[in-house]
C-alpha cells in the first residue's frame, strides 16, 4: 500500500499483539474467514488501491477548507497527524486481537481534517462502494471547528468487512454524524469510536438496516470537562439475523452529558440485543448520564434484549435508564386488520410507527428523508 516505515512496523506489531488475546467467539470467526483465503485478500487490497485513487480525484470537491485524503496517502503527507492518532485515542490497537488484526489487515479508509476554527458548511461524504474487508476512517475536528459528517459505505466484498470510525473532536469542536452502511458477507462488525475535548459536542445519528449479522462498537469518551455526547440509534433485525449492539458513553470529565436513546425491532427468528453502558468515572462531578433502549418483536420466535448499565463513580451526578421489551399490541394488530391491512402491512405500519420517533429527531431534513427511504425499502424486503 506504499506506507511509510512506522505504519508498516506497527502492522507488524499488531500481528504480534493479537496473539497474546484471548480470542472472542465473533473475532474468531471474522478473523478466520480474513486469514483462510490469501488470495482474496490480496484482490481485495489490489482493488483497495483502485479505489484509494479514484477516491483521490475528488477528494477536495466538496470538502473545502478541509483535508480529505485515502487514509494511506494521508500516511505519508501528515505523518505526525496519524502517528500521534491512527487507533490510538478512539479505536485502539492494542485493546482487542479484533482491533489488533483489523489494523494488521488494513487496506483502504479516508483521512479527514478539519483546522481549528474552521466551519464547513456542506456535509463531508464518506460514501463509497467498497470491497475492502477491513476500511477504516479518521476524522480530526480542530478546535472550533463545525462539520456533519456522513457515512454510508457499501461493503461489496465477501469477506466479513470490519468498518472502522474514529471521531477526534478537539475543544469546542461540533460535529454531527450520519452512519447507515451495507454489507454483503454474512458476519460484519463494526466501530465508531470518538475522544472528545472539553466542551465540544457529538451527535452521532445511527441507521443500522443492514440484512446480514452484525456487532457493533459505539462509544463517546468525554474526556474534557463540559463535553457533550448524543448517541440516537434505530435498528431492524430479521430473518435469522443476529444483531448484537454495544454502545457506551464515558463521563469522563466533570459536567460532561450523554445520552443513548436507541430503538429497535426483531422479527422473524431473528436475534437483537442492546447493551447500553453509562460510566461515571471518579471526579466527572455534576455529569448527566441518560439512556433509553426499547426492543418491538414482531414475532414468537424472534428474541430480543435490552441490558441497561449505569456505572457511577462519582457521587454529584445525574443518572438514570429505561430500557422495555414487548410484543406489539395484539388490540392495535386486531384494530389495523379489521380495517382491511393484511398482518404483514399491519406490522409495517407499527413498524414504522415505533422507529419514526427516533428517525424524526434526525436534524438534517435531506438526511432524514435519505432514512426514512432507506427503511421503507427494508421493510418490505
């Protein structure tokens, strides 16, 4: 991938870190599918480098007064930049033999940064059909400086694809995140993780409608005092499909606030579970710490959780959660059927009725209608 030394030197060191983790089930299974087929991946990073420079001829065209680069490309031209932060203060290397392999394996993903003070007014897409296995996005928000960024990659290989984003917001910085991706292969996992400076503000607005197994990681560390972090989540899982979300906000810093609100339904034999983490480390006084998370099932067969936790370290803060599982409400399927709907269009109907709350909170109104399509089209997939 034409990188310099110290990137190359820290592959190799990650190769030598994941073997010292215990292997987890999902990164077992990931990994083996990544090392059984050599040549597929050398395909896959072959083309990787097609889409690097393609990605290359446009990378400024909407993106003024920011930098946007193929993440390798942006390796040599802003070494310190990516040594000081590639997978070291949102997705660590050295945290997971997943995290460790996913950056051993990399082999395509986009730079992006923002100066300080500078506010970029047209969305930064990062919005690409891609076949690389293992893509992996950093994002460097100055201080002061605004952006939306939007994400919505399109994971065509067959391969279980590990998406990467890392969100590094420096003091007063603002941003606001759009994730809805797709993947083809069976078993996918994907990360979004951001350090936060004191007082900047992240909103991460989260579409998960992909058909296939997914683990998610998505995490906000506030680690700045008067830090602001929201995290708003609707997700669909079906078929046999299995989904196992994990989100989490760190009060780090004091008078710092995150919130979860996240709503999600399962149908058929489907598997969706919520794992929702608020901590409160020692010395974040005057922290609010909130989370929502409600789980519709549409069938007998699916299987839903929602796992709540507070960790609370400090005592001068404001915490709390709710989290609720049901069937829908066999009154309101009666009251739709004997309208004339069918129990499928019925179930579409609250469907739509259960996640559009959350889906409408989405700010950017062309995103939101962006969605909302986006869901219709799974529903009656």
């Amino acid at each position: 991938m034409n990188e310099p030394d110290w990137l190359m030197k820290k592959r190799q060191l990650a190769v030598l870190l994941q073997e010292r983790f215990k292997s987890a089930p999902i990164a077992e299974k990931i990994m083996t599918a990544w090392l059984e087929n050599p040549r597929l991946a050398q395909l896959d990073q072959a083309t990787g480098e097609q889409v690097n420079a393609d990605q290359a001829q446009t990378a400024t065209q909407n993106t003024v007064g920011c930098v946007n680069l193929p993440l390798f490309k942006a390796a040599n031209e802003y070494p310190e930049l990516l040594q000081e932060n590639l997978m070291e203060k949102a997705i660590s290397w050295q945290d997971s033999q997943l995290n460790a392999m996913h950056l051993a394996l990399l082999n395509g993903g986009r730079f992006i940064y923002i100066p300080d003070g500078t506010i970029v007014k047209e969305p930064i897409e990062l919005t690409v059909d891609c076949p690389l296995p293992n893509y992996h996005n950093l994002v460097i928000v100055g201080a002061g400086a605004q952006a939306t960024i939007v994400e919505h990659q399109i994971a065509t290989g067959r391969q279980p694809a590990y998406f990467g984003t890392e969100l590094l917001l420096g003091d007063g910085a603002w941003v606001d995140y759009y994730q809805s991706n797709r993947f083809a292969a069976e078993r996918n996992h994907q990360a979004v993780r951001a350090y936060q400076a004191q007082h900047s503000v992240l909103n991460m607005y989260l579409a998960l409608f992909d058909e296939h197994d997914l683990t998610t990681d998505f995490y906000a560390n506030l680690d700045g005092q008067g830090g602001e972090a929201e995290i708003k989540m609707v997700t669909i899982a079906s078929g046999q499909q299995i989904q196992d979300v994990q989100t989490q906000i760190l009060n780090h810093g004091p008078h710092t606030i995150g919130n979860i609100v996240q709503n999600g339904v399962a149908k058929d034999k489907a598997v969706l579970n919520f794992h929702a983490v608020g901590k409160t480390e020692r010395g974040a006084y005057g922290a609010n710490s909130q989370q929502q998370s409600r789980i519709l099932t549409l069938s007998d067969e699916c299987k839903g959780e929602a796992d709540p936790v507070l960790l609370i370290e400090e005592n001068d803060v404001n915490a709390g959660h709710a989290a609720s599982i049901g069937k829908v409400d066999a009154d309101d399927l009666y009251y739709l059927e004997s309208r004339g709907l069918s129990e499928h269009d019925a179930q579409v109907l609250l469907t739509r009725g259960f996640l559009l709350p959350v889906l409408n909170q989405f700010p950017d109104q062309k995103l939101r209608e962006q969605l909302i399509n986006e869901l219709e089209q799974r529903l009656e997939a």
